[in-house]
C-alpha cells in the first residue's frame, strides 16, 4: 500500500519532510498567536503532535500483512479483512528533551503503545540546557541529567522536539545515544513544530542519518529575495534566528510557554 507525505518544494535534502497540511498549519498559527494562553497551549501541542507521530508511524514505520475475520464470519465465509497494517513487533523509543519536550513525547509514547506492542516501547529523559558565550550567543548545549532505560538496538529513536532553532541540544543529544547507549538504532527521526534554515544546516551535517519532520520552516529573517525563492535554494543566505537564537516568526520559548515558567 503506497503511502506518500504531502510535503512542500525544498532543497534541504531527502531526509528533510516539511509537511504541507492547512490544517495543521492553521491550528499551529494559532498555537504561535500572542493571545494564545494556557490550557490552549498545550492542548494545540498535543493535537499538532498526535498528527505528526501518525505521519511518521505510515511514512517511517514497517508494516505486515493481515487476514482479520470481522464480525460478519458467522453469516458469511467471505468477511475476512485482508491488507496491510503496521507491524507490532518493532521497538520505538521516544525521547523527552525536557523542558519543551515533555508533552511531544508523552504524545509519542502514549501513541506508540496504542500501535505497537507496549512490550517494546520506552520511554527516555534528558536535561538538557543551552550554553551560552559572552555575547549571550548559543555555544552549545549541555546535560544536566539523563534517564535512559536500556539498549537502542533495532529500535525506531523519535526526538519529538517543537522548536529546531540551533539544533545544538538535539545534536548532543543524538551523540549521546550514538557514543554511550548500546545498540544501533533502526532509525533516528526528529520530529519539529517548526525548524529554521540554521537548524536544518547543523543537524544535516551533524548527523546525516537522522530523518526530519516539521509542520513549518521559518526563516523571517532572510532577505526579501530569498524569501522569493523556494526554501533551501539559498540556504546559505537564509536566516530564521535573531540575535538571542528565537525563531523567527516562530512563537516564543516553548519551554517557558509550556510550563508556565519565564526562567
């Protein structure tokens, strides 16, 4: 059964998914709207995020063939549903980057158990925290605490993160998984509310292995020409961060707005 992501024109490459949905898009413009609040907040994060991980469970994940009698085989020999369904038996690990994380990947874990079988799926945590140099300029990230449950071997790795700004905590986190957790994950997926063109840019060659989802890319900041141009075109001249690494037009620190918490 073939299964095809509607996605935009870009040139970021093929590991890179820009989804082009208007409903997803509308509900996250809405998320990024000024006036939007708490308990909205959160309920738009997990409806946008229920949306992404379907997507990336057909585009991404293995299926297998069935042959399910319904509930018409006792009056006729022919009620039998045959066709393809996603496998059960894979394991997935979904990855809490805490803070903004927190929610989008108890999304991705509560939907991964309804999918596969629970047996098989985990959930892990990290603290994670930007560094910063004496120009208030991101240098890097940092891990203030992991808990992770076991081995990667074989196992779908989701970081279901809403912003891709720098990408610096993401990339640190992957590396982490890659030097000091046992296994080889089957494959690493990142998925985004919203990424930028710097994000885009670290994380491909950072780690030209992992998969990228995202409802948006966001380079407000890019010349009037290059906004003409189709995305990744000049993707050496676009820019979606200002000069304390918020996305732009993005929507603010989703770890603050999230959490309710401006620290």
């Amino acid at each position: 059964m073939p299964y095809h992501v509607s996605e935009i024109e870009h040139r970021y490459g093929p590991g890179v998914h820009i989804v082009a949905n208007p409903f997803l898009l509308g509900q996250l413009a809405t998320l990024c709207a000024k006036e939007t609040r708490q308990p909205d907040i959160n309920r738009l994060v997990r409806l946008l995020y229920e949306d992404l991980i379907r997507t990336v469970l057909n585009a991404e994940f293995p299926r297998r063939k069935v042959s399910v009698p319904t509930r018409m085989i006792d009056t006729s020999p022919q009620a039998i549903f045959e066709g393809e369904v996603l496998d059960r038996e894979v394991r997935a690990v979904s990855v809490n980057i805490a803070r903004a994380g927190a929610v989008p990947s108890q999304v991705a874990y509560d939907l991964l158990n309804e999918t596969l079988d629970p047996a098989l799926v985990r959930q892990d945590h990290i603290i994670m925290s930007r560094m910063l140099g004496e120009d208030e300029q991101v240098v890097g990230a940092g891990i203030g605490g992991m808990k992770i449950g076991g081995d990667i071997d074989q196992a779908f790795l989701l970081f279901p993160d809403p912003m891709g700004a720098t990408g610096s905590s993401l990339a640190t986190a992957i590396e982490t998984y890659k030097t000091k957790v046992p296994g080889t994950p089957r494959r690493i997926v990142n998925i985004h509310l919203i990424v930028t063109p710097e994000y885009l840019r670290k994380m491909t060659k950072a780690h030209p292995d992992v998969v990228i989802y995202a409802i948006r890319v966001d380079r407000g900041l890019s010349p009037p020409d290059v906004l003409r141009t189709v995305p990744g075109e000049r993707w050496e001249e676009e820019r979606g961060l200002d000069e304390h690494q918020y996305i732009v037009p993005g929507g603010g620190g989703f770890g603050e707005i999230m959490n309710n918490a401006y620290v």
